[in-house]
C-alpha cells in the first residue's frame, strides 16, 4: 500500500491516543500505551526509555523490528487507524528534544523525566483507516426483533 493519505496523515497528525505492539523474543505480543509523531505520509517517530522501557519495547523493536501501531480518534475511539511498520532507525535523543516534541504536542509542555530516551523511526508499510463517520459499531437489530406493521 502507498504512504498515507492526505486525509489519513492529517488524522495521524493529531494528538491521537495509540497503543503499538511488538513481538517478544519468545513470539508474545506486547502492547503498551505510546505518544507519537507523524513524520510524514511514510514514517511515524516514537520515543522510548533508552533503559527499561515499559513492555521491553526498545529491545524487542531491536530484535524484532516490525510493529503495529492503532491510532485512535480522541473524541471518537470508532474512529481509528492501524499501521503496520518497520522500526528502520534508532536515534539517541540525549536532549531529549523529539519526546519534548512529541509531550508538547500532545500536553502542552516538555517531558517531565529527563532521563535518556531513544527516537526510532517507523517506516509505514501497510495501513487500514475507518475515520469518516460511518456507524461501524452502531448496533443492528436483529431481523427477528422486527415488527411487521
């Protein structure tokens, strides 16, 4: 699948809440809250606890690179997109400068814990999206339940 949609990117764009998963040396998946940022219409940036990072994200991401990342709407969880990636490169963020970026655009202000954090950049390969306003979860009554006038 191409990159990212111009509608898909500005969707990804917002300070959406996510949840990534990894894969665990022993083929486990792990998941865990994330903040992020979108690149571009190609590549989502994380950051992550360079020491123990909750889940052994870091790690497995450098065992095991491919991820799963589902970005949901923050008024409307219907409303989501899933993104399967490769972590292609990880950076050191000693400044801590892309998480700051990362807690301001999504809080207003800098990271409060200044210890060391990596930057890994996530190569999209695959999506799927349901953001427009479609009723995907409204409930449907059952034929039976129907009344005949």
């Amino acid at each position: 699948m191409p990159a990212l949609t111009p509608e898909v990117l500005e969707f990804v764009s917002q300070p959406n809440p996510a949840v990534m998963a990894t894969v665990a040396p022993d083929g486990r998946p792990v998941t865990v809250q994330i903040v992020y940022l979108a690149q571009d219409a190609e590549h989502i940036l994380l950051s992550i606890a360079a020491g123990n990072s909750r889940g052994g994200r870091l790690g497995h991401l450098r065992a095991d690179p491919r991820t799963s990342i589902t970005i949901l709407g923050r008024d409307d969880w219907t409303k989501a997109v899933t993104i399967q990636g490769t972590a292609v490169e990880f950076l050191d963020d000693e400044n801590l400068v892309i998480i700051d970026a990362m807690t301001t655009h999504y809080f207003g202000g800098p990271y409060a814990k200044r210890d060391k954090r990596t930057a890994v950049r996530v190569w999209i390969e695959d999506w799927s999206a349901e953001i427009d306003n479609s009723d995907i979860f409204r409930a449907t009554p059952h034929p039976e339940d129907q009344t005949v006038a």
